[in-house]
C-alpha cells in the first residue's frame, strides 16, 4: 500500500547510472530493451540534441517524465543540468542521484542519451528544456561546472519528498533549485540559496499527501516528512521541489526563456516550442514538428 502510493505520489529521483528513475520499489529496475527500441530512443535522443545544439545555449534546465504522475497532473519527475561542453560528452547532464548501494546522494554526470531515455516507459516518454536567456545560461553553466560549488551545495541526507526550505534534507529538483539561485544570487550554502529562492518568491505548489506518508520513513529510507511544517502535514499535504516548479520560477524571472518540449510515441518524435504542453500520448498537433521514426 505504501509503495503504490508513494508512486502515485511521484516521489522519485534520479536513480543509479543504469536506472535513470528511482521508485519506491527499489533503487535499481532496468528496463529491457530491445535492438529496435534502443534504435528509436538513439534516433529521440539525436532529436533533442539537436535543438540543444541549435540554440547556441551554453546551458539549459531539462527534465525527463519517469513515474505516471498524471493523477497528480503533473508530467515531469526528475529535473537536471544540461551542459554545451565541459563534461565527457556534448550536452551531458549534471545531476543528483541516490546512489542506493552506498544509501547517500552523489552528483552524477550522464550522456544526453541515458538521461533521455531514462523512463521507466520505453514507448513513450517526455523531455522538457527551458533555454535562458545567454548571461543567465552562461551563470549557470558557470556554477553546474564550478566542483566545488556543485559538491559544496549537496547535502549528504537525501528525501525524495524533501522540503524545499529546509536543509535537513534534499532532493534531485532542489539541488537544481539552489544551483540555479547560486549562479544568480552567488551565494556559497544551502541556507543562503534557499533564503533568496524564497525572497524571489520560489514557492512549490503543496502536493496532497495520504495520512500514511509518514509513516513511509519506516519502510522507505529516501522518504522522510519531518522537516515538514506541521500545519502542511496536518493540511494532508507535502511541499517538494518539481520540475514544473523550476520551470514556473525561471519563466518569471527570464519571461524571454524558450521552453522547448519533445516526446516519442507511436506517431514518432513530436517537438513544440512554446504553447501549452503536448498532447497526452505524444499525439501531435496542427504547428507540432514531426520526425518519423519508422
């Protein structure tokens, strides 16, 4: 009962190098994917690095849909930095992951291709980059790339739920949150990074959470509820950093942001810039870009 609901909850990270999402089921569950599969996420992944490459960005937010969270209405689950150059590969992200067998956070540098193609639905999947404007990219490009700031704004204990002004804790989307506060604000710890995220009206949306959640912490080490305020908790309700949260504060501070969207699915790769968000199933339309993948 826990498990299902913490999935229905979306409470997930980024998992394992191999794992791409993590659920409560467990740190680590490969999907199998066969040769014209992998063909057709190779041929998805070459889509979205092109549109990186074609912006000119150094840097840019992306997130990756993992865990239906459609009950919740919400699409995207793990959020991470997109870099032009500066790691192994043309836009490599940089991430935090839970790292299962050591059971602590880490930063994680992965190709675009096993970012992308990290969902747990092999047939249909999301991405969503948000380009900033160039000085803003350039800051953080600059800070995502600066180790010991990175390292310096990890904090060893990880919730997946984590309370976004709290440093008890942390999650994926919050080391993004204060990496992205930290290019801005040049601010050094996670106190100060929270200060002004809250000052610049960084506020998630309350998640509804069951009464049950907390006893989740019992069973589920990466689940933890009590660096939650009281009064959300007794509300039944949780505050966590999301994707669709970076991406609402970023647009209103850099209203000249380009959000570019892209799916696979059975009609092939849909690709939107701007606008409301693709269609469920990745159906395309009327202004959609199109790429076969037959």
């Amino acid at each position: 009962m826990i498990r299902a609901a913490l999935a229905a909850l979306g409470l997930v990270a980024a998992g394992a190098a191999q794992a791409g999402s993590l659920l409560p089921q467990g740190c680590s569950r490969p999907v199998a994917v066969n040769a014209v599969q992998q063909d057709r996420l190779l041929r998805f992944t070459a889509v979205v690095r092109d549109a990186l490459a074609a912006s000119g960005a150094r840097a840019a937010l992306i997130a990756r849909s993992g865990t239906d969270l459609s009950r919740l209405g919400l699409r995207y689950s793990h959020a991470a930095v997109a870099l032009a150059d500066g790691l192994d590969t043309p836009w490599a992200v940089r991430q935090l992951y839970y790292s299962c067998d050591e059971g602590q956070p880490r930063l994680f540098d992965q190709g675009l291709a096993g970012f992308v193609t990290g969902s747990d639905d092999i047939h249909l999947g999301f991405i969503s980059v948000l380009l900033l404007p160039p000085e803003a990219a350039g800051r953080l490009a600059d800070a995502a790339l600066d180790k010991p700031l990175a390292l310096g704004l990890l904090n060893a204990r990880y919730s997946a739920n984590a309370y976004p002004f709290s440093t008890r804790y942390q999650n994926c989307n919050q080391w993004v949150a204060e990496l992205l506060a930290a290019s801005v604000a040049g601010t050094a710890s996670r106190a100060d990074a929270q200060a002004w995220l809250k000052h610049e009206g960084y506020a998630p949306e309350p998640v509804h959470a069951p009464p049950w959640l907390m006893l989740a912490g019992l069973f589920v080490p990466w689940v933890h509820v009590d660096d939650h305020p009281r009064e959300l908790l007794d509300a039944g309700t949780v505050m966590t950093s999301l994707p669709n949260n970076l991406e609402a504060f970023a647009q209103a501070r850099w209203p000249t942001a380009r959000r570019l969207e892209f799916c696979h699915g059975p009609q092939g790769v849909v690709q939107r810039e701007g606008g409301a968000p693709l269609a469920a199933g990745c159906v395309p339309q009327d202004g959609d870009r199109v790429t076969a993948l037959n």
